[in-house]
C-alpha cells in the first residue's frame, strides 16, 4: 500500500480554542479513513485544512509525494481533492444542473455547454440512484436530503483522487445511507481514497477500513477498524469520561389531549393525517426523505401552507404562525440548523435567550443581562456546549455545537409543546443521551414532545407512539413500548 | 512548503484592519492637529459636532434600517419634504412651532410607516421602494414650493434648536448626543434592539422564533422616518427657510457614514457609536479641507480617496483566514 496523503505536525487555533494540536496522521491510497470524534474535536477544522479553506498555524503536508499546501478550495481540487462539508454549500437559487457543475461548467471558449452540463448532471445523479432529482428543481427548493446528494453528485463530476465527506449522513434516514455507502464503496474500488467523518459509529464499522480518534484537537489512536470496538472508541473520544448509553424509561401519558389534527392535508405533500396528541407524550415522527415528515412538522409551526384540515390546541381551532405558537408555548426546533436554527453572528448567550427574551426585561422592555447569562449558562451546561465563552458567536462553534445552541434554545423556553426536527442531527454520542434524558424529563414534567427525526433507533428509544409516513400519508401508528426497528423500517417503506 | 505562525506586522495589519476607518480618523486628526493652528480649538471642534448634527441624527434612521438588512434611500427626500411642510405650515398658515414641528416630524414618520410596508406587505426590494418614495417625495417637494423657497420671519422661533447654544455648546450637538444615548440604550439593552439585530442577522430563524418581523421592520422604518423628519425640522431651523432641494444632500453623506461606520449592507452587525463617529470623521474631512485651504476641486478627489482607504482597510480582516 502507498500512503497518499500525511499530515506532520499540523496545528491550528483560533481565538481561545486549540482546535488542532501538532496533528501527524497518514492515508493510504484507496482506504476509506474514518475520522471521529466529540463535537468540537477538531474534525472539521482538519478537513477545512485538507481542502484549503483554512491554513494552518504550523506543520506540512504531503499528497502523492509532492508537497501540498493549498491556498485555496480551488486549488485542492486541482490537486483532486473534493470536500463535501459539514455545512452545505450550494446556490439555492440555481437549479440543480447548474449547482452540480459549479465551478466546472463545460464550456467552448467561455460558452457554456448546456446540453455536456446536463449530462453530467444526469449521469452524476444516476451515480447516486437520485435521478428522481429533476435536473432543473431550484435547489433552495429541495430537502435537506437531497441537497446532501447535490454535493455529493458536485464532487463525483470533478476528478476526485481523495474525497472528503463531512457527516454526509447526518440528515439521512438508516435506509437512505445504504444507497450512499454503495456509492462510496464503488469510488473506493475505483481507486478513490475516501476520508470519512461522522457521529454514526454503525457507520464506522460499516465502511472504513481505518479509523482515527481526535479529543480536544489531540490525535488520540489510529487503527486499523476491526482492532477496536465501539466501547473501545467511545472511550478515546470522551477521554475516558463515563457517558450514558440507555434511554430512559419511558413515563405514562396523561390522558388529556393537547394537540388534534384533523384531516390535515397540504396540496401533494401530506394528505388527511389525523391525530390525537397528550400532555406528557412523546410522539415520534419518520418516514423517509420525501414522506412528508419534516413537511408536517413545519406546518404544525406556520412554516409549511396547510391545505385543508384543522389543527385544535387544547381543544380551540388554532392557525399555525411562528408568533402564535410562541404565545401558545410551542417550541419549534427547525431541522436546517444554519439557515433557520441559529443566529451565526450573535453570541452563544443572544441565540439561546432569544424566544425567552421578552420574559427577561423589566420595564419598559430592557433587558436583564444577569438572567439572560444565567439562562444561557445552564443551557451551554445541560448540553456541554463548547464554546470558549457565552460572548462567542455562533458562527465559530463547532457543527454540532451550532445544533446544541439552537436546541438549547427551545428547552430553555416555557415550551408547554416542542416540536423538535432532528434534534440529534450531528451531535456526538456523549450528549445524545443526555438530550434524550432531558427529552424524558421535560416529558415527565408533562411537556408534550413531537419528534420528528429519521435515526429509528432515537425514535424507539424515546417515543411513546411512533407515526410512520409514507407517501405524504400516515402508513402506521406504532406502540413505541410493542414495536421493533424492523417493524418500523418496514413501514417507512409502506409495507 | 512549511506553514509559519502569523508573524507580528501581520498580526498589527489585523488590528488596524479591524478598526480600519477609526485609524485612518485618528491618522488625520493626529495631521490636522500639527498641520493648522485652528483645528484643534474648541470652537473649531464644535463646529464640526454641529455641522454633523442633522446628518448623524437622521443617519440614526438609516442605521437602524440598515441593521435589519434594508435600506432607505429616500431618507434625504423625506428629510428635505418634512422639512417644507413643516416650514410652510408656519410661515403660511401661521401654525405655532410646536405644533408645525409637530407636524414635520409626524410626515416624517407617515412616509417611513409607507417605505416600511412597501418592504414589508408589498415585498418590494427596499432599494427600489425607497428610491420610488424618493421620486414621488422630490416631486411633491417641487410641486409644494412650486420651486420657491420658503421663508419668513416665523421661522426665527425655531432657529435656537440649530443656532442656539446652552453656555458655550451649541443646542444641536447636544440633542444629538441624546438621541445616540437613547438610541444606544434601545439597541444594547432592550429587546426591540435585541430583535433589531436577530432579524438583520437572519430573518427567517428570527421569524421561526417566534418575532414578528413585518411589524418591526414596519416599526423600523416608521422610527426611521420620525427622524428623518425631525432632521428636516432642524435644516429648516439651520437654513431660517426651506427649499424643494434641501434634502438632495444628505443621502450621500448619510449612506456613507452607516457604511462607513461599519453596518453591512447585509445588516445584523455594527454599533450606533461607530455611525456617530463615522459622521463626524466625515465632517472633519471637509472641515480639514477648507482649514487647509485646498481648492474644491480637489478637495472631492481627496474626500473620495480617504473613503475608499478607509472602507479597504475595514474589509481587509475578512480576507483573513
Ligand atoms: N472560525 C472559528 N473561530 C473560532 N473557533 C473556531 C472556528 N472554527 C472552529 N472553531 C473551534 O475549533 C474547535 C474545533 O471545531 P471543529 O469544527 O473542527 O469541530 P468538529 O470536530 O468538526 O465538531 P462537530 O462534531 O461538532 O462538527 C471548536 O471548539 C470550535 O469552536
Ligand atoms: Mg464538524
């Protein structure tokens, strides 16, 4: 085997944060390398390093034996490195053609070539079994999920020696992934060294072939992947900390109803759900990308068109709105952290106070800085966010940082509902479990949780009954206390 | 190729890149100081303060709709309108000050409530509502003075608020040091502020938290728009009489000094006191000028040049990575 790309001694730190601490690592030609770690490792940032969109402080780097220190993303992808990053990077007002082939639009003399750039639109997004992408959809318009597969298809067009993936999965449902991991796994028999980053430690085992810990910007081990265990890497990336790996016991439902939706129906994307929802419950969404779920939840909160139906709150015909549902004390976890959860440029502190601001203020309206620090405080606890200080903004933090904050809001608010979109997306397996603790005690103070999420097993662990979408349409209503992964897997395909 | 630490000058290149035009202000102050005996002299220095009174009052405005991610490029024509009416209700109708001034700023803050639900109910860009209103407000302007100016002896009552002086400051700087204080007040420490900044820095998530975006920005631009008026009033006040075209010059001056002192054309980040300070550099450098005695002329080319250096250095410590 020859080793395509090593690292030696690379560091980087940013403003009270070592992110990266004297990083020597090597990759060998056609591997898949994994790369975990705990929110706020450093994982990011070495990738953000590799792919030219951050320099180091120190350190070199040395790709297909040639030194590599590329100045900018461009030129890493001259070299044949293609990044796919944590955080999406599409235009959202350019359609799915011209997004894929951004930055290599086949020309003649600077005339673009349409019809070669739908091709390889097409031919990329056949690659990916996603030709059911319409090649000219705005992307702004597409779901998470497949915006995911835009970038993916973005990086297939260019010729890619080394590519990089950034939590691609992070916003995929379990079966969703398997058509992703047969793609990667073909990239990899075509001679394509894969460097490969998520939380999923199902993933790991699935698919690479090496694995390397980061904790605290430090290289803790790499490893050949059948020599270590999920315990064994856990422990490298808590440092050794106990952490939680159960849920909760799930507490009984108060019979009394919150929330009823009748008929509920929006033009092609949800048709006649019906629901009853209690005080106390716990009630679990899924379905695949495209089933309608994320579409539901949205219009539960005003931020999705419902056709005909109603929605009763505690028994009152209630129109959904954003400032409605504030005053009716719904909270709503929107699922496209950057765009719609946080506030980059505003500190750690303004972003979690935000939706409890005004019962912050004394009169006329000024705001009590000693509770909204308090208030913040106890949320960068609860959900151990990394931040060098309340006064951080946002935009700094760590991916899964970023997804704390703006879960840490809504738990931080009088919510008598939450309405939670993927609210483990991207968060390492150290606070999962605590966010479920705090899922199930907000539930035993009588909270009503509505949680929509693709990971299954977060859905069994946490909810007492699971709604299963297909189709726009409620496929099954599962016991969450009777029912198996299996049982659910098969409905999210309507079986 | 090995990567090194950031070395010292690049590291005093971030430092004044991040306070770009306020070093290049300090650079010229330092200049002005040593190069004319009549700079650095109390009066002098009031002067400037007094002359940057009405654009930093209105600039106030600009900001704060600038803040939300908008703009208002109609701010100099509603300050030149609101200033004829309330004009032309006391020199023509007779109407006492209090009330005609009343009336000004009330004009003021109905054509911003207008600019604010264009942006907001209507959806139109806010460059193109704004300049719209500008149009419409420049030809109502003609077409109330029907080209003449306005003026009378009535006028002389409201002259204290731009001439007057308490002890030996003039009455304008010190309003306008009370509205940066209230204005500093609303954006740092209350939740309209606090809402004011979440909105410009993203709508939607602000949207989805539960705030009323339309009916702040309405709110916004309204406020906007009473300062505005209330800066007409004190042009009058300044000029003892009104004209159709006393507004044409603000707009530049205001624009700048919001840029200048840092709000991005973006919104959701900048702080009031640098848009006081950006006004004021902005007046020294015509104050310099003449004090240096360079002719017109090249005193534009050499106004435009610092700008520029001015607004290059502040973007210089985004490049950094
Ligand atoms: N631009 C920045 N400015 C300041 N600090 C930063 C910046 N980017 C990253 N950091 C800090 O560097 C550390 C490492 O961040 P990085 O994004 O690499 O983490 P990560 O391992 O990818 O975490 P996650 O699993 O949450 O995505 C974090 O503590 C983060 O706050
Ligand atoms: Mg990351």
């Amino acid at each position: 085997m020859t080793t395509i790309l090593s690292l030696k001694n690379i560091s980087r730190s940013f403003p009270g944060v070592q992110a990266l601490d004297d990083i020597s690592l090597e990759v060998e030609q056609g591997t898949i390398h994994a790369l975990v770690g705990a929110n706020g490792a450093g994982k990011s940032t070495l990738m953000k390093i590799l792919s030219g969109a951050l320099a180091p402080d120190s350190g070199e780097m040395i790709f297909e034996n040639a030194p590599y220190a590329p100045a900018d993303p461009s030129a890493a992808i001259k070299d044949g490195i293609a990044t796919i990053y944590q955080e999406l990077n599409l235009l959202p007002t350019r359609t799915v053609t011209a997004n894929i082939n951004v930055g290599k639009e086949p020309n003649h003399f600077g005339i673009l070539d349409e019809k070669t750039e739908r091709q390889k639109a097409a031919s990329a997004l056949a690659q990916l079994n996603a030709s059911y992408i319409p090649l000219q959809a705005l992307v702004g318009n597409l779901k998470v999920g497949e915006k995911q597969i835009i970038e993916i298809a973005k990086a297939l067009v260019g010729k890619c020696k080394l590519l990089i993936l950034d939590e691609p999965t992070a916003a995929l449902n379990d079966s969703e992934i398997i058509p992703l991991f047969n793609i990667i796994k073909d990239l990899k028999n075509q001679g394509v060294t894969i460097l490969y980053v998520s939380h999923r430690l199902k993933e790991i085992f699935a698919l690479a072939d090496v694995v390397t810990v980061l904790c605290d910007g430090k290289l803790v081990v790499t490893s050949l992947i059948n020599q270590v265990t999920p315990d064994i890497l856990i422990n490298h990336m808590t440092g050794r900390k106990k952490i939680k790996s159960a849920f909760p016991e799930k507490n009984k439902v108060i019979k009394e109803e919150v929330l009823r939706l009748e008929h509920l129906s929006s033009s092609m994307v949800f048709k006649d759900i019906n629901l009853s929802i209690h005080r106390g419950e716990v009630i679990g969404i899924t379905g695949l990308a495209g089933s309608g779920k994320v579409e539901l939840g949205k219009a539960l909160i005003g931020d999705f068109p419902i056709n005909s139906g109603q929605v009763f709150l505690q028994g009152i015909p209630f129109k959904p709105s954003p400032a409605k549902a504030k005053s009716a004390h719904i909270g709503y976890m929107p699922e496209d952290r950057k765009k719609e959860g946080v506030l980059e440029e505003l500190s750690v502190q303004r972003n979690i106070s935000l939706p409890s601001l005004s019962d912050l203020t004394q009169f006329p309206g000024f705001i009590l800085f000693n509770k909204e620090r308090e208030l913040a405080q106890q949320g960068v606890e609860e959900l151990d966010i990394k931040t060098p200080s309340l006064k951080q903004i946002v935009r700094n933090l760590s991916g899964g940082n970023q997804q704390k904050v703006s879960l840490a809001k809504w738990l931080a608010t009088n919510s008598e509902i939450l309405l939670l979109i993927e609210p483990t997306q991207g968060i390492d397996v150290g606070v999962k479990f605590e966010i479920y603790e705090l899922i199930h005690k907000l539930s035993a103070q009588g909270k009503t949780i509505i949680l929509v999420s693709s990971e299954i097993s977060e859905i069994i662990g946490l909810a007492h009954s699971i709604v299963v979408l297909f189709n726009g349409q409620i496929q099954a209503i599962l016991d969450g206390n009777q029912t198996n992964e299996e049982e659910v897997l098969q409905a999210t395909f309507g079986k | 190729m090995r990567y090194q630490r950031k070395n010292n000058s690049q590291k005093v290149l971030q430092i004044i890149g991040e306070n770009g035009y306020i070093f290049i202000f300090a650079l010229w102050f330092i200049f002005l100081s040593f190069k004319t005996d009549t700079f650095l002299t109390s009066q002098n220095i009031l002067t400037v303060l007094r002359q940057g009174a009405i654009v930093s009052i209105a600039a106030i405005g600009e900001m704060l709709v600038m803040l939300l991610g908008g703009m208002d490029v109609s701010v100099g024509a509603l300050l030149g309108f609101s200033g004829i009416v309330g004009a032309n209700l006391m020199v023509d109708f007779n109407l006492s000050p209090a009330l005609a001034g009343l009336v000004c700023v009330l004009v003021g803050g109905m054509i911003g409530l207008v600019n604010g639900f264009l942006v907001t109910k209507v959806r139109i860009n806010p460059v193109v509502a704004t300049l719209g209103m500008m149009t419409v407000l420049n030809g109502l302007a003609l077409a109330w003075t029907q080209g003449k100016t306005v003026a009378g002896s009535q006028l002389d009552s409201i002259a204290f608020l731009s001439r007057g002086y308490i002890g030996s400051i003039p009455f304008s700087v010190i309003l306008m040091l009370l509205f940066y204080c209230i204005f500093y007040l609303i954006l740092n420490k209350t939740v309209f502020g606090a809402r004011i900044y979440a909105i410009g820095n993203n709508e939607k998530a602000s949207w989805l938290a539960g705030i009323e975006v339309d009916k702040l920005k309405m709110l916004t631009y309204t406020i906007a728009g009473f300062l505005g008026g209330f800066s007409g009033l004190l042009q009058v006040s300044r000029q003892g009489s009104a004209t159709s075209s006393m507004g044409n010059e603000f707009l530049f001056p205001i624009l700048t000094a919001v840029i200048l002192g840092g709000i991005g054309l973006s919104g959701g980040k900048g702080k009031i006191q640098n848009t006081l300070i950006a006004v004021i550099f902005l007046m020294t450098i015509n104050n310099g000028m003449v004090l240096l005695g360079i002719p017109l002329y090249t005193q534009d080319i050499i106004q435009g040049l610092i700008l520029i250096l001015a607004l290059s250095l502040d973007r210089l410590h985004y490049r950094n990575r």
